[in-house]
C-alpha cells in the first residue's frame, strides 16, 4: 500500500533477480525531487534497458528535517565528504551557483563532440547563455520558460539587444512624444538594478547619472504611462492596440509553451522583433527559467561521465513527445516540432 497526494493504493510488487553490483557501473543521482514523473520513467526505462548500469536516486526533498531542509542537507553532505553524486537533477539556484563556482561540474561540450542530434548548435542559445561559465556549459534543462522583450523595429531599430544607456535615452525621447516604454523592462531584477552592484567588492555605483535617470523615470514616467494606458485598456480583446498603435514600442512576454509565442505575433504586426532586455553591455538580455523539471548536472568526479551523459540523452524528450512536453524544449529540433504541431491551430 502506498500514497499518491490525498489517495491511497495498492501494488502487488515482485521481487527482482538479485545483481553483483561489483559487476557493473553504479552512478549516483542527487535530486530534489519536484513531483514530475518524467526523470521516474527515465531512471526505470534506462536501468532496464542497460543490465551493466544502475542509476541510483537520492531524493533529498524526502530527507528533509524540521530540523535542516533537502538543500542545506545535501550541500552539508558534499561539503563534508559524506555523499558525493555523480549526477545531479534540480533546480535549487543556490546549490547550482555553488557547484559551479567550485568547479564541481563536468563540462558538457565534450560529451556532445559528433552527436547527431544533441550537439551544441543544436541547444537553444538561451539555455548556453544560462548555464556558461568561461567556455564551460554545466547544466542542461529538459523544458524551460523564456521571458524577454519584444520592440517595434521601427520604433527602436534593427536590434537583437540594447544597453541600459539606450534603453533610457529611447524611453525619455519617447516620453516627448507621448509614449513610454514599460518600467518592468527597466526594472527587472535580474539585468538591471543588480548590474549596479559589484558582488566581488561588495560595491554599488548608485550615485551615477545613468542610476539617477533609471530611478526618474521607473518612479515618475512609468506612473503616468500606466495611469494613461489603463484609460486606453479597457476592453480586454483590444490588449494589443497600445502596441500596434505606437503606444507602446516595447512588451515584456514570457513564454512557458509553444502555442504562446504563436499567439504573441499580433505584437507589432509586421514589426515584432525580440530585443531582450537592456543590460550594460547590451547581452544577454534574454532571462531563462526553467519550468516544472529541473536541469541536469554531471559532478566533476564522476566515476563515469560517458555513461551519465548517455543517460542523461536518453532522459530527454523527443520530437514526437511534444503534447506531453511540460514547456518548450531546450533543443531546436523538438522546439521546431513543437511550433509546426501547434501551427495549424492559428492562422
């Protein structure tokens, strides 16, 4: 008998062929444990159709304690020598943080010299920009969320990205002629206001001119824009026209499935291009979130990273898996699978 939420079932279970395990390669998997059944179906299909290879999973989630949670134990065991995964599976920013400012990680971009379909020109560039640091890609997600900013070419140029300077020179000449640029693209806490902090030296430079402007104009500009497009906004079937009538040069959007991005091109019309949001140097404007799963990681020390890595391939989804998809896929092949399924329901 066993408890799946609120209800409680029955399994008649068998016992197994009893294994040497001195005979084959056992990798260790630390998770933290989300609830979605895709990594229980690829541990048991992988295990089954490999008699040489164990994956053995420890859920840190259900090790958790009133008295220290999943993720301080499980940091608490690495950093003592007590568990040492070969594979980690979530989503814990802190511990990802931690294992790859330590150099704890092995590098994917070896693993993936000649595969056919999982090669790195092949992974979404927001999924590298994400998980890279120096030359090294450490973690790979099954889904992710995309959040980013569309703009009117003809209102900001033909551009795929802008800095912080640009951003606010665009937004104060806009203001001039009536229009304004949204504050949450300015505001965003992960490429703006922390681009003013220096973490190494724990500095900040907000008493710049460029800080100074940032703040006129998120708490002065932004309040009448929005006080200005409520007026406008009042029928929700109309929520573009502050768009496609120059109201507004630029969105924020997030996108979690397929069929969103596709429902998002009355944006601009003809016009619609994907800037990102500003950041000091003008990249990396595209933030990335995984959603539902978490990402993959292979431990430095792993005792065998070719095996991990074909593992962690044979996790992945493929192309006609896209209904039972999560969120977009992190590969183009699939991604492209996924647009052309959903296509057909627009037009």
């Amino acid at each position: 008998r066993y408890s799946i939420g609120d209800q409680s079932c029955l399994s008649l279970l068998t016992k197994g062929e009893d294994i040497d395990l001195s005979e084959i390669t056992l990798l260790d998997m630390a998770i933290l444990w989300v609830g979605s059944s895709d990594l229980n179906s690829a541990v048991v299909s992988y295990n089954k159709a490999h008699p040489d290879v164990r994956i053995l999973v420890k859920d840190y989630n259900a090790l958790s304690s009133p008295e220290e949670n999943g993720v301080d134990r499980l940091l608490r065991e690495i950093e003592t020598g007590v568990y040492t995964p070969d594979l980690f599976y979530l989503s814990e920013e802190a511990v990802i943080r931690y294992l790859a400012e330590r150099d704890l990680l092995t590098d994917f971009y070896p693993l993936m010299e000649g595969e056919e379909v999982f090669h790195g020109d092949n992974l979404f560039g927001a999924v590298k920009n994400t998980y890279t640091t120096g030359n090294n890609l450490y973690a790979l997600p099954m889904y992710l969320e995309l959040e980013t900013v569309i703009a009117d070419k003809t209102v900001v140029g033909e551009r795929d990205s802008w800095t912080i300077e640009e951003c606010l020179a665009l937004s104060e000449q806009m203001l001039d002629a009536g229009k304004y640029i949204p504050g949450e693209i300015l505001m965003d806490m992960g490429n703006t206001v922390f681009s003013f902090i220096d973490w190494d030296t724990y500095t900040c430079s907000f008493d710049t001119d460029l800080f100074r402007r940032f703040l006129t104009y998120v708490t002065g500009a932004v309040q009448e824009g929005e006080r200005k497009l409520t007026e406008m906004n009042t029928d929700p079937d109309n929520r573009y026209l502050p768009y496609l009538n120059g109201y507004l040069p630029a969105a924020v959007v997030e996108y979690s499935r397929p069929n969103q991005i596709l429902s998002d091109i009355l944006y601009f019309g003809d016009n619609k291009i994907t800037i990102g949001y500003p950041t000091p140097d003008g990249k990396g404007g595209t933030r990335l979130r995984t959603s539902l799963t978490d990402v993959f990681m292979i431990a430095a020390d792993c005792t065998d990273a070719e095996v991990a890595w074909d593992f962690i391939k044979s996790a992945m989804p493929e192309a006609e898996d896209v209904w039972r998809l999560h969120g977009i896929a992190a590969w183009k092949h699939i991604f492209d699978a996924q647009i052309e399924d959903e296509s057909g329901m627009y037009n």
